[in-house]
C-alpha cells in the first residue's frame, strides 16, 4: 500500500509540477521589460520545487525514518550550501565591477574586441567563483582546476598576441606622426599625389587637412612614405619637396 501511493506522491508532484510552471512562466512573460526574459527560469524552478517536493512525500510513505536522516544530513549540510552561495554571489559582483572597471578603460578604444574583454573578464570570475562554491561543498575540483588553468594561459596567450599584433599599425602611425611634426605644421598648404589641403592638426595617428570647407584624415603613413610637397603660408612662392 506505501508503494502504491508513493506512485501517486510522485506521478501528482509531477503533474502539479507542470501546471504550476506554467502558470509561472505565464505570470512571469506579463511582466514588462527584462523581467520577462525569466519566464523559462521560473517555469523550470517551479516544476522542480514541486517534483522535489513529490519525492519527499513519496519517500515519506515508503522509508519514513529516511525523512529523518535526510533532514538532519541537510541541517549539517547547510552551513556549506550557504558559504557556496555567498562565494557565488561575491564572484558576482566581482565580476560585474571587474567587467564595468574594463568597458570603461578599453572599451572605447579596442572596438568590438573592446566590447568582448569585459565579457570575458566577468566569465572567467565567474568560472574561478564557481570552482571555489564547488570545493565547499567538498566536491574534488583539481581536474576542472587544472583544465581552468589551461585555458586561461591560451586566453592570456591570445590576449597578448591580440594586443602586440594590434597596437603595431597604431605606433607606425604615431612614429610616422612626430617625424611630420617636423616638416608641416597648422597653416601650411600640403600636396601629395590626390591629397591636398590646409593642415588644420597633426594628430598621434592622422593629418587633419580642410579642403573647400571640408574636413579629410589621412593617415600620417601615407603622408610620410609619399612625396610632399608643403607651401608656408609665410611666402605661398617657397614649396619643400621631401
């Protein structure tokens, strides 16, 4: 008779499991905004708390002095459930001011490479969080540790790589940059192949010329690896040919 309605403990949790969900993620898609994006969360939630909740009973009808055991492992168990979730929800937070402190410093200057740091930055926190919350609950964590460890080296490597690949057209711009500083300055009337105009700056990376009232950057590059012709303002009849 205890198996028959164990049967019914566990086949009930599960129906009412899914019912219940779905009335959640119903109430949760009304919401306005993000809070919508958790419907799939709490329907899922939902429908395990309530097959757990089916099990138990039907481990109740079944091997009632288990319940006891079961509630007295789960009170010593506790302390670690909760150090694990407080490491979780620290590595969190890490992650989303590691992530924010790193869109705000490369964000801006490294493109959609700038964009894809901060996301790997708040990943890998989160990875080394997880791993920690894992070795509270004593679960042995050396294999995922050394497996971390591998990756985040190939990701330093790459990082590394990235960055001194990336930075080179930059400083030949920049080194390009102060030798022009040396020939032309603001004023001065430039010709160069299909390039001419008025200097306006000699900018790190770029010549900002002005032609008929508008604006074109070119980049100091291709001023300084081209022959130039400069006319002074001072005296329009003197040119430099470099």
């Amino acid at each position: 008779m205890e198996w028959i309605w164990a049967v019914v403990a566990i086949v009930g949790g599960f129906i009412v499991g899914g019912i219940a969900s779905r009335i959640a993620r119903q109430l949760v898609e009304k919401r306005k905004g993000k809070a919508a994006d958790l419907a799939p969360a709490a329907a899922s939630l939902t429908f395990s708390l309530i097959f757990v909740i089916g099990l138990l009973v039907a481990l109740g009808f079944v091997q009632p002095d288990s319940l006891d055991k079961l509630r007295d492992d789960t009170i010593d168990y506790l302390p670690r459930v909760l150090s694990a979730l407080i490491v979780v929800i620290l590595g969190g937070v890490v992650g989303t001011i590691a992530s924010t402190a790193a869109r705000e410093s490369v964000g801006r200057t490294m493109g959609r490479l700038g964009e894809r740091i901060p996301q790997a930055i708040k990943g890998l926190i989160t990875i080394f969080a997880t791993i920690l919350a894992a070795a509270q609950l004593g679960i042995n964590t050396t294999i995922i540790n050394i497996l971390v460890a591998s990756l985040v080296a190939g990701l330093a490597l790459a990082f590394a790589l990235i960055i001194g690949f990336g930075s080179w057209p930059v400083a030949t711009e920049i080194a390009s940059g102060r030798a022009l500083r040396q020939l032309i300055a603001p004023g001065d009337h430039i010709e160069s192949g299909s390039v001419s105009g008025t200097v306006v700056a000699v900018h790190p990376t770029a010549v900002e010329l002005t032609t008929d009232g508008s604006v074109t950057l070119v980049p100091n590059t291709e001023l300084a690896e081209a022959s130039l012709i400069v006319t002074r303002p001072a005296d329009s009849a003197n040119a430099t040919d470099k």
